[in-house]
C-alpha cells in the first residue's frame, strides 16, 4: 500500500515537470553551460539595439523557431550579440570593501579632530587601497560579457518528457 502511494505521488509530481525550455549560453573553453529557464532575468544586447544592454524576463521560449518572449517584446535568437553575467559575490565583495574604506577614512578624520592623534599617511594609504580595490570589484570584476560566436554561444533547448501521445504514435516512415 505504501509503494502505490508512494508511485501515485511520484506520478502527480511529476505531471507539472512536463515542459522544460532553456536558454543555455556555451562559453568557450568551458565544460558547464550557463542555463537560463522561464522566469529568470537576462542582460543583453540585440543588433536592433546595439549600444544599449536591455535587462529582461523571459516569459516564455519557443524553441522551434528560435524565439525569446519577454513581458514587453520578443526577440530572435540570432538577434542577440551580447550576454552579460554577474557575479554577486565580486559586487559585494566590492560594496564592503568600499564601505571598509569610507569607514577608515571617516573614523581617522573624526579621531584626527577629536583626540591628539594625528592622521598619518599609512591611514590614508589604507583607506584609499580599500576604495580602489572595491571600486575596481564592483565596476569591473563583477561582470563578465560574452559575445556570441566570439568566446560564446546560446541555444534554445527543449528537454520536456514526451506526451503520451508522442510515445504511442506509430512512426511513419516514408
């Protein structure tokens, strides 16, 4: 009893898992793909717009005719020439480096005015490290751009489980 209720609840879960359209960007020399599903945003540039990065959600993909629809539009495949990525984890890093630097800055000149110590130049040195080092992160680090046919590739891929329909019907050979 409790395997055929197990399989029943297997069998329902299942139902919703039906179609699977991704949009997956190739990046040379590297063995994962990048997989973008319905739903999840995406940065890019379009040969209609060729100087501005558009940030969309996908809403749908048809991947017979090689086609993204977004709330707004849609655009072909072939029309992209640019993906950008982020990377969270350097914009943070950037984001705290940069408040670390602002802090040491604004806590030495407080102690400068408020006690006999003096801000001395390795202070500065310090402060000012801290700001580049953050600002270099968060501006430049944290992105990467892919240009497609250059060191990337993107491809529509439908990976839904066939419809009963689809496995049953008798293959017509010609």
């Amino acid at each position: 009893m409790v395997k055929i209720f197990g399989m029943l609840i297997f069998l329902i879960g299942s139902l919703g898992v039906n179609a699977q359209r991704i949009l997956q960007l190739e990046i040379l020399r590297e063995v994962e793909a990048v997989k973008f599903y319905e739903g999840e945003s995406i940065v890019f540039k379009s040969s209609e717009f060729p100087k501005e990065w558009q940030k969309r959600t996908i809403e749908r993909i048809i991947v017979e005719d090689d086609i993204i629809i977004f709330a707004d539009g849609m655009v072909m495949l072939k029309d992209i020439t640019q993906l950008r990525l982020d990377n969270n984890a350097a914009k943070i890093g950037g984001k705290v480096l940069m408040g670390f630097g602002a802090g040491w800055f604004l806590f030495g000149t407080i102690a400068n005015f408020a006690t006999e110590n003096k801000l001395r130049w390795t202070d500065v040195a310090i402060g000012a490290t801290a700001l580049t080092i953050g600002w270099i992160l968060s501006r430049f680090i944290s992105k990467k751009t892919y240009k497609m046919g250059k060191n990337g590739n993107l491809r529509l891929l439908d990976v839904s489980f066939p419809t009963p329909e689809e496995v049953l019907r008798p293959t017509l050979k010609p």
